[in-house]
C-alpha cells in the first residue's frame, strides 16, 4: 500500500463525509487496482483508531542499560 497525494481532486470515501480528498490510498498488490481517497480530518482519525491495535517500536538508545556513555 502506498499513500499519495492525488492529482485530482475527489470526493472522500469516508461515510457522511463531504470533503474533497487530500491523499489516496492505493493497493496495487489486488486483483483490482482499488484506491481509498481521504481528506486530512479522516486520515488522521483513521491513524488514532489504527494506533490503538498498532503502536510503533521504540527506538533503541545508542547505550545498553548500565553501561557508561561518553559524549566526548
């Protein structure tokens, strides 16, 4: 799946929604070439409900626990 800014303007495939879109979706990897087009408010409503079953890892320090750190 990839995320892109569209071209062209369309209407968002959000139910209820009456915004013009502001990125796609796009799924190559169907037997059908299926786009999802979302404005920015339901992105980013979309991100939050993902992130409650999705956290991101955390990034490793460039230090182990207990192990001394020189800056210099």
């Amino acid at each position: 799946m990839i995320v892109q800014i569209p071209t062209r303007k369309y209407k968002c495939d959000a139910f209820g929604c009456k915004n013009l879109s502001d990125y796609v979706i796009v799924n190559k990897k169907l037997v059908f070439n299926g786009s999802i087009y979302l404005c920015n408010d339901c992105l980013n409503q979309l991100y939050k409900e993902i992130s409650k079953f999705i956290t991101p890892k955390n990034v490793k320090p460039p230090y182990k626990k207990g192990e001394y750190y020189d800056k210099n």
